[in-house]
C-alpha cells in the first residue's frame, strides 16, 4: 500500500480525483518527479499541501519579525499578549513542562497510548482526532503505532503551532493539523477507520449534529474513542459562566446518558463506558505537584510564570468540579457497523 493510500483509504481509481488544482495553477515537471518521489500518488496532494506549508511559513516569518519589532511609546499600554495572540512561545512552554512536550494531556505519553489500546492501530489505518491542540498524540500514535492521522484543532493559532511541530518533524503528511469549525466539519464520508478526541468534546456546540458527522465519516467497522468530561448533575447558569470565563471558551458539557444515548442512537455498539475520574484526578495532581516541586529546586522562566496562576486556576477549577461530583471523567469506546 502507498503512503497516500494510507491517507485516502484505498479510494477506488475508477472515482472522481480527489484534489483540484487551483486556477491559474500548474504542476511543472519538478514537483511531478517530487511528488512521486515523497510518494504521492497524485502530484495535486503534494502541490497543494506545498501551498498550505509555504503560506504558514510566511505566516511565522511575518509573525516573528512583528514580534521583533521596536514597541513605540505610544503602544506601551496596549494589551500586546492579546495581539500575538492566545498561545504565545513562554504559554506553550509552561504546558510542555507541565504534561509531555506536545501533549497538553493530563497523564502524557504514557496515557495516550494506554488509551488507543483497543484500537489496535497500524500502518494500513487513518485515524481523524478531534481537538487535537499541538497535534502531540497524533505524532505519537504515527511514530509508535505507524498509523496516519489527520488532527483537527478548533483553536486556529493551536493549529498553526501544531502543524509547524509536524512539519519539523517530518510529520506533515503523515501528521497534518489542521484548523476546522466545529458548527461546519465538512469531513468526508465513509473516510476513516478511526476517530479519536481525548478530552475535548465539552468544548464543542451542537453535539447531537457533531456525533452523526462522526458516525458519517467512519467506514464501516469504523471504531469511536472519546474521552470527556460529563455532567453528573444540572450546573446552573451562574456555575457554567463561571467555569467558562476560567477555559475562556464557551462549553456544551453533555452527561454520559446523553452520549449512550445519542451513540446508540447513531447505531454504535457501545463496548466501553467507564468512569475514569480518579484516574484523571491522580493524572491533574502527579503534573501539577511535579511542576511546582521544580519550581522549587530550580526556578522558572519569567515569562512563563505570568502564565502559571491563570493555568493553575483553571485546571484546580476542573479539579474541584470533579472532586465535587459535579462532573466526571468518562471513556466510551464504540463501534459501527
């Protein structure tokens, strides 16, 4: 099988292509011998994915000469993290030391994998993740478990970070990170063998509509893996605002009854549905506890202790809801037919 049959899943030759060049566009002898070189089977992929890694290039190079700039005097009381935006080099830095480089997972690289176990993946599967953040888990599962994986990541500042890890490592087709709307998935059917989000779904709006566009593009025998945090009872309206202006986002927290019951809904067989609260909980405090312990003996960066105490807020916040009973942790593992 070639690698883009990894990514396209055996697509039949006899159907439309694929991809589309874009007008005005051609493909010149050159990138037709690379593409067959890096072994594409359509030298269209390989163009326009050439695109999207040159635009991003642009987009840092544009960005760090911004940020090398002189600040004139007048600028001095503007809100400049907010112009750089959300995820600024000493934020993402706090979370590498926090959880493994990449990961931004309570539990790590040791979690991740433990987790795709009834999985078993392999070279001859894709795999979609959803919330993909940096795009830690899915170069993980690529390198270890030889499985290709397209990560989605709402966040598009976390996209573009993310796709730039790939692309250092060597990971940009195998490992593409991409930005999406999770209100407009456009993700094609009957397409991936697997689809993954580890703790990230609470996030996403309208989730009755977003699983059946999962179910829609998992092909048949496709498998779901979702971890999430799930109500155990009704949070009033004061309690969410206040847990979201603490994750500065809006969330769509479901309980497990309301994905049983959509998942059956959707005809998956539900083999797993498992309350992992006091293993997220050891996970949250082991990081956190080990953090502040090398704060102690060996310092931290400045920078990155301006991030510390609104970081450590929000994961205590979690912390407290769980240890509350307000909410748990929860794996489901399905299957459809």
């Amino acid at each position: 099988m070639s690698n883009a049959d990894g990514l396209s899943g055996g697509v039949a030759e006899s159907e439309a292509p694929a991809f589309e060049m874009p007008p005005g566009h051609y493909l010149d002898l050159r990138t037709r011998l690379r593409a067959k070189w890096e072994g594409y089977d359509d030298p269209v992929e390989y163009y326009l994915l050439q695109l999207e890694i040159d635009a991003y290039a642009d987009w840092l190079r544009k960005m760090r000469l911004w940020l090398a700039r002189p600040i004139e005097p007048e600028l001095a009381e503007l809100d400049l993290e907010e112009e750089i935006g959300r995820w600024p080099p000493e934020r993402i830095r706090l979370y590498d030391k926090l959880f493994d480089h990449g990961i931004m997972i309570p539990g790590g690289h040791e979690y991740a994998l433990e987790l795709a176990k009834p999985l078993a993946l392999d070279e001859t599967l894709s795999c979609l993740e959803i919330g993909a953040r940096l795009g830690g888990v899915a170069r993980l599962l690529a390198d270890r478990l030889g499985v290709w994986v397209t990560a989605l990541e709402p966040d598009g500042e976390l996209a573009l970070l993310g796709m730039e890890r790939s692309v250092l490592a060597g990971a940009q087709k195998k490992v593409p990170v991409q930005a999406f709307d999770p209100r407009q998935p456009e993700l094609r059917k009957s397409y991936f063998n697997v689809v993954y989000s580890y703790g990230e779904l609470f996030k996403i709006p309208e989730k009755q509509t977003f699983l059946a566009a999962l179910a829609d593009t998992l092909r048949d025998h496709g498998q779901l893996l979702i971890t999430d945090y799930v109500l155990t009872r009704d949070l009033d309206d004061n309690e969410l605002a206040s847990w979201s202006k603490l994750e500065d986002e809006d969330l769509s927290p479901w309980t497990a009854q309301e994905y049983k019951a959509r998942l059956g809904q959707l005809k998956f067989d539900i083999r797993i549905a498992k309350d992992e609260t006091e293993t997220h909980l050891k996970h949250i405090k082991t990081a956190w506890m080990t953090l502040l312990s090398d704060i102690q003996n060996t310092g931290l960066d400045p920078d990155m202790m301006d991030y510390l105490e609104s970081e450590m807020e929000m994961w205590m916040n979690r912390v407290k809801l769980l240890e509350k009973g307000s909410l748990a942790f929860y794996r489901f593992y399905a299957t459809i037919n």
